[in-house]
C-alpha cells in the first residue's frame, strides 16, 4: 500500500510508520477508537480531509488487516471497523497525546484520556518487567532481537 | 515548519504528528535516542535518506526545540542534540516498535528495549492514576479537557 519507502530499516517502529505513518491514518484511527467513527462521511465530516485520501487510507487499512469493511443489518451504509490489530495501536495514540499535551498544549489538554472502570486519569508509563521499575528515557537501552536478519 | 495541514483538529496526537509526523521524523529521533547519533553524515548513513530531507527534518527539529546544534570542542562537526522535548519523544517510539513487534514482525522483534538498569525487558503500560489498574484499550475513554476551545 505505502510502497517500501523504508526498506533498508529493519526496525518495528519503522514497520509500524509503513503501515500507520502516512498522513491522517493515525487520526483516523484515534476518531473509529474514541469517537466511535465507523462510516466514510463520518471520518469525511470529523476530519475534513480529502475524499480521495479517505478512501486511500481507509483501503489500506482493510488490506493491512488493522480495518475490517461490515454492513449493520437494516443498513444501507458501509462501515468500517477496527480490528484487534488497529485497536491495538491505542498506546501509539496515547503516548502521542501525552508528548503533545506537554509540549505543545500551551492552554492545557484539549482531550483526557479517562479509565473507563474509575474515571481516573490514565498515565502512559515504561515499566522494567524484571524489577517493576518505571523506566526513564535516559534508562532505556536496545540489544539485538531474534527478528534481526544473521541473527538464530 | 511543516504548514498545518491538520488545523481544524484541537488535539494533542494532531498537534504532535505536526511536529514529528513527516516521513523519517521518528527514525531520526529513534537514531539519535538509541544509536547516539548526532551528526548529519552519521544520520544520512544510517537512513540512508535524501540529503535535502534530512537537511529539512534536522532544520525542522531545530526550529521546533527538538534538538539542538552543537559543535564539540576540538571538532570541526556541527552536531544535533536532543533536547529534553525530543527525548521525551521516547515512549512514542516504544509505543510503535511495541506495535510493530506484535504485528509486523513475524521472526520476533529485531531490536529489544531494556531497562539499563536490571537489564530486564520494558514493558509499556497505560495505568490509571486513581485505582493503578493497568488499563486495556477497551477500558480507555475520552473526555473534553481545559485546553478545548470554549472550556474556561
């Protein structure tokens, strides 16, 4: 769908910018996430982008797997439906959301992210799986993965 | 820098993928992160990207206080540096790689996030601030904040 534009990079973030890494997709799926869009003119109307890239985007999705195109019973209308997989990307919005409140949010947070169970604030966080502790930018390290071509 | 092509959306992943939602944005942050680069050859080497798209990204970040020029002392290099807005990108970046792992990287994940301290594998985590769930996308809500126009 995108073309391999980062093919030398063998690395799951770009990965991930192959499939979610194009203009509006993330925000198409922050409004089917949170508010619940399912059907064309809905992200048309919400997002006010061109029909032509909606379509583009909304086409990928379903091939990539992270949309899924359903009709409702008694419905004229085609909807679009996120999968497992393009749910998933939840914590990708988030941590977006959280570095632009901080950064770029001068008036405050336009949007909070609430815990359904409480209402509570929800907090991203990096946690050590070994020690429990909440990981710091400047404690985070790489090593190489099984996923890493020459490597068993 | 980038024209804002997503002005009507009050939201703070918007406002961010203004900032760092061009193509190789991200990676050049991920490389200067977790590979300490800092130097423009060091970056077009490793991405092997377009001179005038790094030169645009790297001016861009500049300009936007994601990073920072510098030049060592005794070295004739200018060099880029994140700056703490740009470091902070870092959950962002886990965030996609996470992502990309699960569901783009069928030999396992090329590249393992650790905890410098204990070694251990990170985690990424949405935790209520109220009642420390940890919180599934499906227990995730929205509600408008004090930085939606019309909110006093």
């Amino acid at each position: 769908m995108l073309g391999s534009r980062y093919e030398g990079q063998v690395c799951s973030a770009a990965r991930s910018l192959e499939l979610v890494g194009e203009r509006w997709s993330l925000l198409i799926v922050r409004d089917a996430l949170f508010a619940g869009a399912t059907r064309f003119s809905e992200f048309l109307r919400r997002l006010g982008l061109a029909r032509n890239i909606l379509s583009a985007r909304l086409e990928g999705f379903v091939e990539t797997g992270i949309m899924e195109r359903a009709v409702r019973e008694g419905s004229a209308y085609e909807e679009y439906h996120l999968t497992e997989k393009g749910r998933d990307l939840a914590p990708v919005i988030v941590a977006l959301t959280k570095w632009g409140d901080r950064w770029a949010a001068p008036k405050g947070p336009p949007i909070l992210y609430r815990h359904l169970g409480c209402r509570g604030e929800v907090l991203q966080r990096l946690v050590c799986a070994q020690c429990s502790a909440v990981i710091d930018h400047d404690e985070l390290g790489v090593e190489i993965g099984p996923g890493m071509p020459g490597v068993a």
